[in-house]
C-alpha cells in the first residue's frame, strides 16, 4: 500500500503560539513577568508538561530560569535598524 510522506511544515507553523513577540517594535515596556512567561510556555511545549511531576520540578524550573536569561540577553544585544513604522506595515 502507498504512504504519504510526512509534509514538511514551515518554521513559522511549529512555534507554540501561544509565546508571543517581545522585541521592539513589536512590543514595549517587556517586564520580567514576561520574559518568564514566554520562557515558561517554551519549557511547557518543548517537555510536554503543563506542569512537572515533582521529581522533574527543579529540573523544569531551572530550564525557565535559563531560558528566561538566554531570552533577556538576547533581547538587550538585538539592534533593530527598521523604524517601527516599516516593521508594522511589512
């Protein structure tokens, strides 16, 4: 019997949906809470936990903790050359 190979999908279609934007133009005033939040949707949807067993639990609030910092760093060392009115028409 013929199978269907599996389709390739787009990046833009595998990024949970729910961790939005935090870079300038996009968004403003990025707080901690935020930053923590997108890491923590991040953590939740890469090890398929809402929340962890308690045996995973300080390895699951670790990986927020770094990714919260990656996030951070990364967003202090972005440069954005396109002036926000550009960045929202495109």
């Amino acid at each position: 019997m013929y199978s269907r190979p599996e389709p390739v999908l787009a990046y833009g279609r595998l990024m949970c949906r729910s961790i939005k934007t935090l870079r300038e133009p996009y968004a403003e005033n990025v707080t901690d809470d935020d930053v923590r939040a997108a890491a923590l949707q991040y953590v939740r949807k890469v090890s398929g936990f809402r929340t962890p067993a308690r045996h995973n639990a300080e390895a699951f609030s670790q990986a927020v903790d770094e990714i919260a910092a990656a996030t951070r760093a990364l967003l202090s060392q972005i440069e954005v050359r396109m002036p926000a009115s550009a960045a929202r028409a495109s």
